[in-house]
C-alpha cells in the first residue's frame, strides 16, 4: 500500500524533532563544560598554583606549576561529567518504551461514551468493557507505527482469542473509515475520538497504545508503542489466560 502524504509528513516531523532534540543536548553539554570550566576548572588551577608557589617557597621545589594531581583531577572532571551525561541519556534512549508505566494500572476504566468510526455500527462506551477480559487499542489513520501492528490485531482477530475495541485518536472522519476499509476491521467495536479528549483520560502518551481490560473492566497492562507478535505472545497473551482464570 502506497504510503500517503500524511504519513511522509509525519516522518519528516519525526526526522525535524529529533534533530532539534540532539542539538539541544548538544547545546546543553557544551553549555555545561564551559560552566565546569569557569566554575570548578579555573578556581582549581588558581588553588593549585597558589599550593605550587607555597612549596617552591617553603622546600625550595623548582616551578612547575600545579601539582600533577590537581592537574589530573582539572582535566578529567569535565571529561568525567560529560561522560555520566552521554551514559544517562543514551540509557533513557535505549529503554523499551512499551515498559513505561501507567498511573491507572488496575484502576477502573475512565467513564466515556463514544459514537462508532464513520461507517461502523457499534460504538464504544465503558459499559461496553465490562464483563470479558479485551483489549483496547488506540490507533490513527495517520499513525505510520499503527499500520506496522495492524497485521498482529488482524491475526488475532481471526484466531477469535480476545475481543479488541479500537479508540480512534484524533483522526479525520474519511480518512478513519477509508483506511479500516483498506487495511481491515479487526475490531469488534470502535470509538471515534476526534477531541481527543477521551485519550487524555486514559492516559494515552501517542499512538499507538493498547491496553488489557479485565472482566470488571479494569486496567490490567499498558503497551506503548507498535505491538510485536514478540510482545503479543510474551506478555499479552499470557495475561490474557491468566486474567480469564481469575
């Protein structure tokens, strides 16, 4: 399927917002050495060579400015600061997204009532979650990562293992109904959230996301991001058997 203009200005968006990101950090760690410098660098060296000239007056050293291991501590500190920096950042990109937590684990679903995406005939309200174990996903006509996980919700949607409502997040009316005429319907019902309002009750970061609803209709797991059939067979899979034993 040809991808649409929306989706490649999505991308560039993408490509844009991560650049201005990494030049930031750039910004903010050049900005740092030079603090550490003006800071902490030049009182040192100050420090060292008043030490220097105190023992060259007293033991009659020969100069040779600051002792070596003030040196050593005023050319490694920065060194050793930025370095602790570049480990933390490069430690919160590589965490798995899907892992972030949610404030409404095991709480109750928001209350919300929405109509059926353009072209569908059952809707999506919080009674409708009550009752089964299912899975809510969130999802956008416009959203590239959707339509990389949207095979895995078509597969298990025609294994019948869990019934999976879907929450249209912002999306435009056409371009909702043309795209789950195009890529197919895994969903049993569905939510159209043009505000977005209802999203932002459920704690929805972006889409897509999807959630693990028990029978009472509480949130029992949060994915974030595009759902692998890794993921779909490691953790959701398994949550859902044991939620149903419960």
């Amino acid at each position: 399927m040809p991808v649409r203009d929306s989706d490649l200005f999505f991308e560039f968006s993408m490509v844009l917002a991560t650049a201005a990101c990494l030049l930031v950090i750039s910004v903010v760690a050049v900005g740092f050495v030079l603090l550490f410098r003006r800071f902490v660098w030049q009182p040192f060296v100050v420090i060292g060579r008043e030490m220097s000239a105190r023992i060259i007056a007293t033991n009659g050293l020969a100069a040779g400015g600051a002792p070596p291991g003030i040196r050593r501590i005023v050319f490694l500190g920065p060194l050793i600061a930025f370095a602790g920096l570049a480990l933390v950042l490069a430690w919160g990109m590589n965490r798995d997204p899907g892992t972030i937590p949610s404030a409404l684990i095991a709480k109750a679903v928001p209350d919300f009532r929405l109509p059926p995406v353009k072209g569908r005939t059952l809707g999506l309200a919080s009674a409708d979650l009550n009752g089964e174990v299912s899975l809510v996903n969130v999802f956008a006509s416009w959203c590239t990562a959707c339509r990389e996980e949207h095979p895995v919700f078509m597969h298990l949607n025609a294994m019948g293992v869990v019934p999976i409502h879907g929450l249209n997040y912002k999306d435009q009316t056409d371009d909702a109904e043309r795209w789950l005429n195009t890529m197919g319907d895994p969903y049993t019902r569905t939510g159209a959230d043009v505000s977005g309002r209802v999203a932002i009750d459920w704690g929805v970061y972006g889409v897509p996301e999807t959630f693990v609803i028990t029978k009472d209709a509480r949130i029992a797991y949060k994915h974030i991001g595009a759902v692998t059939p890794k993921a779909l067979d490691d953790t959701i899979l398994p949550l859902i058997r044991r939620l149903r034993e419960q």
